[in-house]
C-alpha cells in the first residue's frame, strides 16, 4: 500500500479517495431519491387500496379487534364449560303416565311424573286423584333407581324418562 501510494504520489491519492467519496455521495443522494418516490408510491398504493383511506391504519385497526373477538370467545367458552356442569344435574327427562287410580272416576285425571338429571337421578311424582280429595306422592330415585317401591304408572313414566335421549 504504501508502495501504491509513494508511486501515484499523496497528492494524487487524495484526489482519488476525494473523487470516490464525490461519487459515493451522489449514489447515496440517488438511493435516498429513489427511496422518496417509492416510499410516496408505495402511500398512493395503500391509499388507493384503501377507498381513500390509509390501509394500515385498518389493518391495525381490525387486528386489534380480532384480539379481542378471541379474548371474547375464550370466555364464551369457559362459560358455556361452566353451564354445561351446571346444567348436568339439571332436569333434562321428563316421562309422565296419565291414568284412572279409581274405577268409579274417568278421564285419566290421575298421573305418575318422573323428572330425571343427565344421570337419571331426580324424582317421581304420583298424583292420585278421586272425587273427594286428591294427594300427590313424591319418591326419590338414583341412577335410574327408588329405594321405595314404584307402581306400574309411576315406574313406565320413570323408563319414558330414561329412555329419553338428551
């Protein structure tokens, strides 16, 4: 290098080094010249994208939404999670027998009612009419089951109930 430099002379070296960096100079006033146009392109494009509008702006806007359109879902479904517990030991089969408890009484005004949750545990409900009173009897059933003894109404509502699909 400094054999280079000794034979072109200093005086030659820095006119050169001067000339390379006059030539840098307007390279880098073209790149940033041509960077201007495309950038003011490139606003024109995304405005004529957008209805006039800055797109950019509308992306933004939009992805905010989304975030929280998800943050929205994510509780709708932990709370649809929290009712369908919920709603398991709600009544959901329902099986009724209507029928006539006493021979001089018609019309069927007597009933056997089973209400049962998802796992068939609920109630039955016998309602025994006659012309001088009426009285309804409640028994409590468990998987599908009473500790007390069913009658054939109150035991045919209780297999309508189960046999239901929920």
């Amino acid at each position: 290098m400094k054999n280079l430099i000794n034979e072109v002379g200093i005086e030659n070296s820095i006119v050169i080094l001067l000339i390379i960096n006059v030539i840098l100079l307007i390279a880098m006033v073209i790149a940033i010249v041509k960077i201007l146009k495309l950038n003011k392109k490139y606003n024109v494009f995304i405005k004529k994208l957008g209805n006039g509008k800055n797109i950019e702006e509308d992306l933004e806007t939009y992805m905010y939404r989304v975030e929280k359109v998800e943050k929205q879902n994510l509780e709708i479904v932990t709370d649809i999670s929290d009712l369908n517990k919920v709603l398991r030991n709600c009544i959901q089969k329902v099986g009724i027998v209507r029928y006539s408890a006493f021979k001089d009484t018609g019309s069927d005004l007597s009933f056997a009612l089973a209400l049962l949750d998802e796992s068939n545990n609920g109630v039955v409900l016998n309602g025994i009419y006659s012309r001088e009173m009426s009285n309804i009897y409640a028994k409590p059933v468990k998987n599908g089951q009473s500790t007390y003894t069913l009658s054939d109404e109150e035991q045919e509502a209780l297999q309508k109930a189960i046999k239901q699909d929920i």
